[in-house]
C-alpha cells in the first residue's frame, strides 16, 4: 500500500512550496511556512484547551480561535509563494477585514480588562501560558517574514506584516483576558532572596 502522506520527495532534504519551486528545507520560505505551522498547531492547542476548561463561557473566544486557524493558511500560502507564480492556488488572500477583525476583538478583551503597567513575568494558568507560547510564535513568523522580504525585496508583505503585528498583540491581550484577575507583574525583590 502506498501512503498518501509520504512522497519520499524530501527525502534529501528539499521540499516544494506552492510556487512549485524546490528549496532547501532550511531555506527562508521553509522557515516561513514552518513558523506558520508551528503558530497554526499552538493555537489548534490553545482553542482545545479554552473548550475543555470552560466552554460555554468562552465559546466566543473558541469560535475566534477557529477563525484564526483558518487565517493561518492565508499567510501561508503568501510565505509558501511570494511572488505568486501561483495565484490560482490561493482560495482566498489576506485582506483588511482580517486586520480589522483582529483589532476589534482585542479592543474587545481590552475593554474587559483592567491591564497591569507593570511587565507580567508569568500566565497565572495553563492556558493564558500556552496562548502566551503562541504570541512568541507569532513574533516569531513576523521576524521570519521580515528575512523573507529582505530576501525577496518584491515580496509585498505591507498588509501581511500589519497583521502579523497585530495577532501577536492579540494573542498577547487573549493571555492576560484569560488571567482574569491573577496576574504576576515582576518583582525584582524575588532577585535579593
């Protein structure tokens, strides 16, 4: 039987991207599209974890995460062909609205919150942590794409970068909503002990 997964293709560590073209699976539209993935699996983790602990309190933030999810494969899909040699492979593009979206559900939480002036040294739960794991991720991609443009100067990423910008703030705002009230702001004290 042969697998529908395996293609044995990267087997000497090359891939393929949208594009259609080989790279090295170091190669920076590689990193791209890995960051994504590694955004996109966090996030599936976060939306699991916000069902299980409560979900009919959180059901909204449970359906904005499944919103999310699906962004990712916008942006990885302009990291996997940023010159677009491909654009009957794209079902829908990034657009506005998805920045629009993200700014209103974090001016949302915010509104909710009462957020601290002080630097927050840790998630006061598991999963304000692992929503914290995935705002790193996001910066993460953002740096990756940053790379990419100096590398592929044409590559358009203005409304790409807004976004990404944007989601890791998000994600940053989704943690501390998800704090509640139990934040842990540094305290430099805790270094003379």
């Amino acid at each position: 039987m042969k697998s529908r997964v395996t293609t044995k293709q990267g087997d000497q560590g090359q891939t393929r991207a949208l594009s259609g073209d080989r790279y090295s699976k170091s190669h920076l539209i590689m990193e791209c599209v890995g960051s994504v993935d590694e955004l996109r699996a966090q996030t599936a983790l976060v939306r699991l974890l916000v069902l299980q602990e409560k979900p009919q309190a959180h059901e909204h933030i449970a359906e904005f995460l499944f919103w999310l999810l699906h962004t990712y494969f916008l942006v990885g899909t302009e990291c996997s062909d940023p010159m677009v040699k491909h654009p009957e492979y794209r079902k829908a593009a990034l657009a506005q609205t998805h920045v629009d979206r993200l700014e209103a559900e974090q001016m949302d939480m915010e509104a909710k919150l009462k957020l601290s002036r002080k630097f927050i040294v840790s998630a006061s739960n598991v999963v304000s942590a692992h929503v914290d794991i995935a705002a790193t991720l996001a910066r993460r991609l953002e740096r990756n794409v940053v790379r990419l443009k100096e590398a592929y100067p044409e590559f358009d990423v203005t409304l790409l970068l807004i976004y990404l910008n944007r989601l890791s703030d998000t994600l940053y705002i989704l943690a501390r909503y998800l704090d509640g009230k139990s934040i842990t702001p540094v305290d430099y004290s805790v270094l003379e002990r």
